[in-house]
C-alpha cells in the first residue's frame, strides 16, 4: 500500500462530484468516545485517506479489502494526513 496522498478526492466543493465506487484498505477502526460507534480509516490504491464514521454495527477487521460506494462529504487535514470525510457509505 503506498502512503498516504497529500492530496483530496474530488474538489473543494465536494457534492458536486457526486458518488464513487471505490476498492478500500481498512486501515484503523477506533471507537467513538462513548463507544456508541466506530470511526473507519480507508486507503484506496493511490493513497488517498477515506474517514467513514458509524454508528451502525459493521464487521469489519483492520486489514480487510472491501468494495464500497460513497459520497464525499467534506475535506479536512487531521495530523498532517489530508482526509476525505464520507457520507451515505454502502458495502457492496
């Protein structure tokens, strides 16, 4: 897996690109602070940093490959990783 990109998905108005099928790396599944759900950390093939946050119940293992369609939500730059927050994310 390469490392993470310095760049975002899409543009800064990220809505108007609309919906993405994605190949995905779990990379971290950390738990929200009152553990009411999960925050999942993906990497596509070029490096790119996918943010999904859930309160859903997901069985998904840190090192898993998934097939995923989404909606990119926002951009943000968290510890120096540029990362792409997700929203309407469905496991194919």
């Amino acid at each position: 897996m390469p490392e993470w990109s310095h760049e975002f998905i899409g543009t800064d108005r990220p809505y108007l690109d609309g919906e993405r099928e994605m190949l995905l790396h779990l990379v971290e599944k950390l738990p929200y602070y009152d553990s009411s759900g999960n925050c999942f950390l993906f990497r596509d093939a070029e490096g790119h940093c996918i943010v999904w946050f859930s309160k859903r119940r997901v069985a998904l293992e840190v090192g898993a490959d998934i097939r995923a369609r989404f909606t990119v939500k926002s951009h943000r730059e968290y510890n120096g990783v540029r990362e792409n927050i997700v929203k309407s994310f469905r496991i194919l």
